[in-house]
C-alpha cells in the first residue's frame, strides 16, 4: 500500500515547539510518512514542500493565535501551485479571543481546510481521521 | 599526508626533483608556475597563449621555455595541472522548486568547478530544450522531487533531454522513486547517482560532486583536446574552478572565515569559506542549510562578454553619478568594449580606467548580494525573532579579490569594498569588517593545485603572496 506523506510545520512567527514534536512523533509512530518543517514555517515553505515530496496532506499547526491571518490564502497557493485538492489540516489555539469552536472551524473550512482540531485535541483522532480520508489501515 | 610522502619517494629518484609545476589552461593563456618545495618558494612564473584549437601542447611548451628563461634547466618532480579551456566545464542544471531542488543541483555543479551556464526549475518546455541544445553544454544535471517524492517533473524533463541532441552527458540525481522510469527514456550517456536532496531540506551534493569529477577526467578532458596535456601530467586534470575552490577551503581552514572573487571577462565567480548558519538563538533558519565551502558563478556578470546583461542591471544614471564618471567618456568606452572584447583601459585607453572600476565595482556588489543570505525581523508573542535565509557571512575575516579586473585596477581596494555591508544592504548578510587581500600574482588555481600534494606550503604561500589593501 502507498504510504500516505505528510508535510508538518508551525506556521508564521510561532515558535511553539513542543505540540510540533508530539505530532511529529505520533504520526511517524502511525506509519505516515512526516516532512516535519519545525516552527516558524511560512505559506511557501508549506507548498514548496508539498511540492517536491508529493505530499498527500498539509498539517498547519499554530498556537500563539494569529493562526488565521497566517493561514490565509494558503489553498489558493496550493491551487496555484497545482497541489489542487491536497488535504489541509489546522490545529491549535487557532483565533484570537473566547470564540466557539464550531465558529473557529466554519472560518477555517471557509478558508479551504479539511479538518480543524480545537486547542488540546488527541492527536490519535487526527491519525484515524487521516487512514479515514486516505482509506489506509 | 599519504601524497606529499608519494611525491619524497619520486625525489629520491631525480637529482633535482624538488621543483613542481603547476599549469593552469585558462581560455586565452597557459599559466605555468614553477614551486620548489624544499625552499618553499616560487620560482618562476610564465604564460603563453592557449592552443587548444591545434595542439594545446604547442602553448603549454611555449610557456616552458619562458619558464626555463627564469630557472634554468629544470626538472620536475610532479606536475599538475587545471583547465578552463574550451569554455570551461559547461553544465546546465535543473530541478523541481527554484529554492529547493534546482538550487541544491546548482550548489552540486557549482561547486564540482562547473561553469552553470542556467538552472532550469519545474517542467522544461521546447524552448527551454532548444536553448540547452544550443548552449552546447556538457553535462544535464537533472534533479527534482526527495526521494519517495514527485517524480512527474524528473520523468518529464528526462524526456526532454532525450530529445536534445550534441555531444553532452546527464547526470540523474533527483528522487530515486523515478530511477527505473528514467533509465527506460534515458540510454545513453547517463549516469544515476544519490539525490541532491534526498530528505526534506537535506543538501547532499558530494555524489554528484564526484560523478562530475569522474566525467571530467574520463571523458571531457579527452573530448576538449587536453589528452595531449593529460599525458604529460602526473595527476588527473581538475576544473580550474576546483583548484581555485580547494585553495580557498585549505586557506580558510588555517586562517579563520574567508571570501574569494575571480572577475573574469565573462563571469564573476564568488567563494565562502564559513559555517554561515544563524549567530543567535533568536534567530531561525529558513530553506536550505548551504555548504561550508560555496561557490556561485555569475554568468551575467562580467566584464566584457556579459558586460551589457551586466549594465542592464544597474541605472545607467546612477553608475555614472555614483562614481563620479565622465558621461561622454563612458558612452565612448562601452561602445569600444563592446566592439572589442580584448580592449584593456591601458596605453591610450588609460584614462577609462574609472569606468573599469565602476563596471567592476557593480560585478562584486551584484554577486556578492547574491552569493550572502538575509536575516529579517519578525515579531513573535515571545519578542522579537529573526528568520535568515542562506549564509550568514557577516563575520567574514578576510576577502580575497583576483581575475584580471581587480588586480590590474588602480585601485582595487574600491572594487572588493562593494563586497562590504552597508546601512543600504539593509538585510543582506555581507561581511561587515574583512581585511580586504590581492592575490597580485594571481596565484590561486596553482596553490589550490599545490594544496593536493603539498597542502602547508600552498597556505604558506598564498600568506605570503597576498597583499593587504
């Protein structure tokens, strides 16, 4: 079976290094393949990578709350680049303020994203959402 | 160690087998120089034109007896030599993204000696394989995807390339997912080896380093008329650039961080002998790590040959306020150069020499911002951060400048200080206090020849032949 890639990273002027590590860990541990970008990733490091190691998914993680300006137009970059429907996840401390998440995740959806985890999530869901999307055990 | 205990035992054979001889092939004079080792000195220098149409044999014999002019009678215990001969060694490189891919296979032949003539990125087009067939390279570099990666790109200009049609070979080094694909459109003439990124971010250009090096020997130099030479030789000839290269890193290596410039007549060339990665914890590297020992060639920036891309880049008003030029004079002195390529602003061209100056000048500020990453500054909920990209060359300790532009020019000193940063550089990484050397006698191809052999005198030698400036 073709293993699934993932490109990983924090994005924008984040260095929130930790939450990236765990990901890091537990998607390998999963069998995914992980293109890990670390902190502080821009929009086009994102798709460059995605790029050249033919990503399946792009994972956007972002905890210090500017999540949603950073994320901005990262699909139509995507679109542009001919990445036309890789799958986008976001995950995090993700708007700025006491928002439900139900209205966190419309933006984002809004905004071109598959799926959207509230601060604090499992990262195991992630891992049974993303065999789920690509149909691997 | 191993091959200056080589070069005893052959001594022991010869009377006077102290001597070495150096030769560089350039593509308009044979350079020889004459070291003896014993006394560790130079001891003769000469040149003659290159006759690599005919025979390249009958320059280089030439050049010898002007050399024995000075010596005497002379035997040698080794001789070595370089070539940039038959307009050097061309290669085109390509990738999948510019900043990643196609500048990792840039970075891999820049710095095997190659003359990168372009470097192409994603998918090429009919027009961009015309232009390669008539830029009669000599090697394709052809890379693009890490492994296990996208491998459209590498199998679609694989087939470009086998449409191409001249005397060059190709070098596959990209995903290693495609090989099997490749191997299928490419038969001839090819040679697979690593990936220039295998992993994400991962430079890895010494197996392509060595493929190129292979080539050269085994088919280049025959194919560029140098067999005749080769013969004579007792080492394999390398790259001129190569030479130049090694010397640079054996000198960085015993004096601390370093930059070279060789401006030439059609290129520029720029070395960084230094780490180059982020000098603090606040800041964040950005794309790829770069190699300790870089070489980028400006193709569009030279003196003669590119001159015009050269000014094409720069504000015909601002060159000629900038440094104070006389605007008649330098409408007069372009169209000369540009009519004759070989014009030098001497004799009764003499008092064009400014305008050589500032042509120079723009060469050394133009590659130099190229060949230096940035730092910039954002703002982070934990403070201030600084993400830098490329190498970080601010603490640079000495600059070397060579090539007949700088050495010749009255005040060379004003050309290589274009290299330093100013408050207007802004982001740009570039050497903020570098002690500024001539190589006067434009020795650094045969010290980096040297270095293979004799590698502490080539460091004693290159000391003691740079000025300060």
């Amino acid at each position: 079976m073709k293993q699934i890639t993932l490109v990983m990273g924090v994005i924008g002027a984040d260095v929130h290094a930790v939450g990236n590590k765990i990901l890091n860990f537990v998607f390998t541990d999963a069998g995914f393949k992980v293109v890990n970008l670390g902190v502080m990733v821009t929009q086009k490091e994102f798709v460059e990578a995605a790029i050249e190691s033919a990503a399946d998914a792009i994972i956007v993680s972002s905890l210090y709350g500017q999540g949603e300006i950073d994320c901005k137009g990262l699909r139509d970059k995507c679109d542009e680049a001919g990445l036309k429907g890789i799958k986008l996840y976001a995950g995090g401390n993700l708007v700025i303020g006491k928002v439900d998440f139900e209205e966190v995740e419309e933006r984002y959806k809004k905004m071109g994203f598959d799926r959207v985890y509230p601060p604090g999530s499992d990262p195991q869901i992630s891992v049974v959402h993303l065999k789920e999307d690509f149909g691997v055990e | 160690m191993i091959n200056s205990m080589q070069g005893a035992a052959c001594e022991t054979n010869a009377p006077k087998a102290r001597n070495v001889l150096l030769c560089d092939i350039g593509s308009t004079y044979t350079k020889l120089t004459a070291v003896d080792i014993e006394k560790g000195k130079i001891i003769g220098f000469s040149k003659s034109y290159t006759t690599i149409e005919d025979d390249v044999t009958i320059g280089y014999n030439k050049a010898l007896e002007l050399l024995k002019d000075q010596t005497g009678e002379i035997h040698f215990a080794k001789k070595l030599c370089a070539s940039s001969a038959a307009g050097g060694l061309k290669i085109i490189s390509s990738g999948l993204v510019p900043d990643l891919t196609a500048k990792a296979s840039r970075l891999a032949s820049a710095s095997a000696g190659g003359k990168v003539i372009k470097t192409y990125s994603y998918e090429l087009t009919e027009d961009d394989a015309k232009n390669i067939e008539s830029e009669n390279p000599d090697i394709i570099l052809l890379s693009g995807g890490i492994d296990g990666g996208n491998k459209e790109v590498l199998l679609h200009n694989a087939t470009m390339v086998s449409k191409i049609s001249g005397n060059f070979h190709v070098i596959v080094a990209g995903n290693k997912s495609a090989k099997d694909d490749v191997a299928k459109i490419l038969s001839q003439n090819v040679v697979f080896t690593e990936n220039v990124m295998p992993e994400f971010g991962v430079l890895n250009i010494e197996p392509v380093k060595e493929v190129i090096r292979k080539l050269f020997i085994e088919n280049i130099v025959s194919a560029k008329g140098l067999d005749s030479i080769q013969k004579i030789m007792d080492m394999e000839i390398i790259p001129t650039p190569l030479a130049v290269l090694e010397a640079c890193e054996i000198l960085g290596k015993n004096i601390g961080e370093i930059m070279a410039y060789d401006l030439g007549g059609a290129t520029t060339d720029v070395y960084s002998i230094a780490d180059g990665s982020p000098k603090t914890i606040d800041c964040f590297m950005n794309g790829l790590q770069e190699p300790y020992a870089k070489r980028t060639v400006e193709g569009d920036l030279g003196m003669r040959y590119s001159m015009e891309a050269l000014l094409e880049q720069t504000e015909t008003e601002n060159l000629i306020r900038g440094y104070q030029l006389n605007e008649p004079d330098y409408h007069k002195w372009i169209r000369i150069c540009r009519e004759y390529k070989g014009t030098l602003p001497t004799g009764d061209f003499e008092k064009y020499h400014t305008i050589d100056e500032a042509i120079a000048s723009e060469a050394i500020k133009i590659s130099t911002n190229r060949h230096v990453g940035t730092k910039k500054k954002v703002m982070t909920l934990a403070g201030e951060a600084f993400l830098q990209e490329g190498k970080d060359l601010t603490g640079i300790k000495y600059i070397i400048g060579s090539g007949g532009a700088i050495i010749n020019a009255r005040n060379p000193q004003k050309i290589l200080q274009k290299a330093i940063y100013t408050p207007s550089d802004a982001e740009l990484l570039k050497p903020l206090k570098p002690t500024l050397l001539l190589d006067e006698s434009n020795c650094m191809c045969a010290m980096g020849l040297l270095s293979r052999i004799e590698p502490n005198l080539a460091v004693q030698l290159m000391k003691e032949n740079f000025k300060e400036i």
